[in-house]
C-alpha cells in the first residue's frame, strides 16, 4: 500500500535567470521544483535512507529519501536480444566454395599497421590467401615485433614507401605473379591511382568501382551495396559500369538474374533530381541492351526497393520492388551512409571488393570483423577463377 502527493514550489535560483529574459515579468515563464512524494510500508527487507547531490560547486542540486533492499539482491537476467533478427550464415555457401580452390596469390600492399598485418598473416595461416607483403621491410618487421606477429613463412617484397609499394604490387599483378591485390594501410586513392595509372596494364574497358556484399539480419537474401567506397559523383556511363560490374559478381555468385535497385529519394522520376533521371535512363538501357543479365528498375526508395509490402501501398509494380538483389546508390556519400547504417545499426557484415579490373582487389577497413576480410578474400578467390574460367 501507498499514499501519493504531489506538492510544487518556484526554484529558488529563478531570480537568478530573470536577469537573462527582457519579457515582462507576467510574460515570463515559472520555473517549479516538483516533487511526488510516496509514502510506502516496507517490507523487512527494505529500508529508506538519505541521499542528496551536489554539483561542481559543492552545492546542493537535489536530495531525497532512497528505499533499497538491505541484504544482497539479484535479479533475473532478461535476454533483449532473443526477439531480434539472427544471421543466416548466408556467407557459408561461397567462403565454403572458396576453401575448395587453392590459396589465391595476393599481394598485401603496404601492410604496417598491427590490423593489416595481423589480417594477411591470419589469412595466409588460414589458407585462404597465399600472401606477399609488399612494403617497407624495416617497417614491417618492426610492426610485427611491436604486435607480437610471427612472420615465419611469409614473404618479403621490400619497397621503400608506399607509393612504391603501390606501383610494385600493380607490376606483380599485371606480369602475373599474383593474382590479386589487398589493400593495406595506405590510403584506398594511392592503390587504385597505381591500378588505373596511364603504364598499368590491369585497366580494362570499364570502370573500377567497389561492391559491399551485405549479410543482413532482417533481410532474405544477400545484398549488394554499389558503390560505396570509389566513385564520388558519378555520371550515367559511369553508372551503367558500375551496375555491370555487380551483375556480374552477383551471377557468379550464383544468382543468375540479379534485380537491380537504382536508389533515389523517391520512386517518381522528377526533372530536379538527376539521380531520378539516371535511375529511369539506367532502365531503359537495360530494357535496350545496354545493361545485360538483369533485371533493373528505377528510380526506386530504399524502403520499396526492399519491402514487398512498402511497394504495395505506393502501388508500385515491378519484379524489381520489394525483392532487390544489388542496390545501385546515387553517388558515395549515400552509398557509405547507407552501408555505414547497416553495419552499425542493423548487425549486417559487409565484404567488401573492388571490380572492374583485371585482378580482384580487396579492400578492408581498419574497422571490419575477422568474418568480413575472410569474406572478402574468399570472393576475391571466387572472382579470379571465374575470370580464368572466361579468359
């Protein structure tokens, strides 16, 4: 049982802000300190003590009355997080189809950060890549030393800096001695300047651009997030590469007609907003040819383009609505918000990979899980056999 009252007074400090407020003093606002106040009978085990706060001045900001339990109490741990969204393990398929090709030679480009390092040895120990460090050696070795890495079997190309160590991994990769490269912690501009460079040889006819492929909870299938990492303001032709380049790594992931999203901020193409009028040119040249083995629709909303039941009440109708495969975004900062938000606020993992040249190239971040770069060196296996098998 308990008897409640309420009870209110002016804050004592009011005058003090009233020099602050010019209105007349009928217009100003009351400021109340208020209070409910419970009277409670206690069981044995409880009792009311004294508390009271003070600030930086060591004055007194509030008190009161605390009822706590006197003896040792535990209580039920609650499992909040039993009712969300589980993984699918949906990376299980290719990293398993991975571990059945031979390590792929990789070139670790600049490794001299403990994450860089630590990630090409493990991949190396691993299996899953056949690495070689490319970079200061000095450096390097010092790295290691510092980290506690062992570097017992792994090779050495020593280079003097990292632009060096650039331009050397894109020489291994274009005489094929490797057949792939992986980003290690110099800057993602300083690699692919080497990569599409006026003497290299690993430029193709179309334009490099990155693909996260998303593990999310809450969704039913892998998607693909293009491009988020590369390309900062691209124009149509550059988008037209760049939704080739996913239609292709998702068909050789297996999905044999990927649905391709091209994302805008609304579903209806609109004279003002570019990224509408590239969405609705980028489905007609799919409809024409000029974009081949998918099906791509546009301009779309992220919520239609991956909610079935968001499309409907927009009354949308496409194959593409609700069911997406890759989603094309306009440019990189809404392709970096949009992964950003999926890996922190939706629990998805990301891989990530470069396309569009003529060796896969792993790009990482300092940031990913160990099941992300293993994911991502996994594709980067899968995408150099599948560019033997068509060569």
């Amino acid at each position: 049982m308990a008897d409640c009252s309420l009870r209110a007074w002016p804050l004592q400090s009011e005058r003090r802000w009233s020099q602050f407020d010019r209105r007349p003093s009928s217009k100003r606002p009351r400021v109340f300190h208020c209070c409910i106040i419970v009277h409670i009978r206690a069981p044995s085990d409880l009792a009311l003590s004294q508390r009271q706060a003070a600030n930086q001045c060591a004055r007194t900001v509030c008190g009161g009355s605390v009822l706590g339990y006197t003896s040792k109490t535990s209580w039920q741990r609650c499992d909040y997080m039993s009712g969300l969204p589980i993984h699918h393990g949906r990376y299980d398929a290719f990293t398993r189809q991975a571990a059945s090709l031979p390590p792929l030679k990789t070139a670790v480009v600049h490794p001299c950060s403990p994450e860089t390092l630590g990630s090409a040895v493990d991949l190396n120990l691993q299996g899953v890549l056949d690495t070689v460090l490319v970079g200061p050696e000095e450096k390097i070795r010092a790295v290691a030393e510092a980290a506690g890495i062992s570097l017992l079997g792994m090779t050495i190309d020593p280079v003097e800096h990292s632009h060096a160590a650039a331009d050397r991994a894109v020489e291994l990769a274009s005489t094929g001695r490797v057949k792939a490269l992986m980003k290690g912690s110099l800057h993602s501009d300083e690699l692919l300047s080497a990569v599409v460079g006026p003497s290299s040889r690993l430029k193709t006819e179309r334009r490099v651009s990155h693909v996260y492929l998303m593990d999310i909870p809450a969704y039913d299938r892998l998607l693909a997030v293009t491009d988020a990492a590369i390309t900062i303001q691209p124009d149509l032709d550059q988008k037209r590469d760049i939704c080739q380049n996913a239609i292709d790594f998702m068909r050789l992931l297996g999905v044999d007609t990927p649905k391709v999203a091209v994302l805008a901020a609304v579903e209806t193409v609109n004279s003002r907003m570019q990224a509408t009028l590239d969405a609705a040119a980028l489905t007609v040249m799919s409809a024409r040819g000029q974009i081949t083995g998918a099906l791509v629709d546009g301009p779309l909303a992220f919520d239609n383009a991956i909610s079935a039941e968001a499309a409907r009440a927009k009354r949308i109708v496409s194959p593409v609505a609700g069911h997406a495969d890759i989603l094309l975004v306009p440019d990189i900062e809404a392709g970096n918000i949009l992964a950003k938000q999926l890996i922190y606020f939706a629990g998805a993992d990301a891989a990530g990979l470069v396309l569009g040249a003529r060796v896969p190239i792993i790009l990482t971040s300092r940031a990913d899980s160990a099941k992300a770069r293993t994911a991502s060196a996994a594709l980067a296996k899968l995408v150099a056999a599948g560019s033997k098998t068509e060569a």
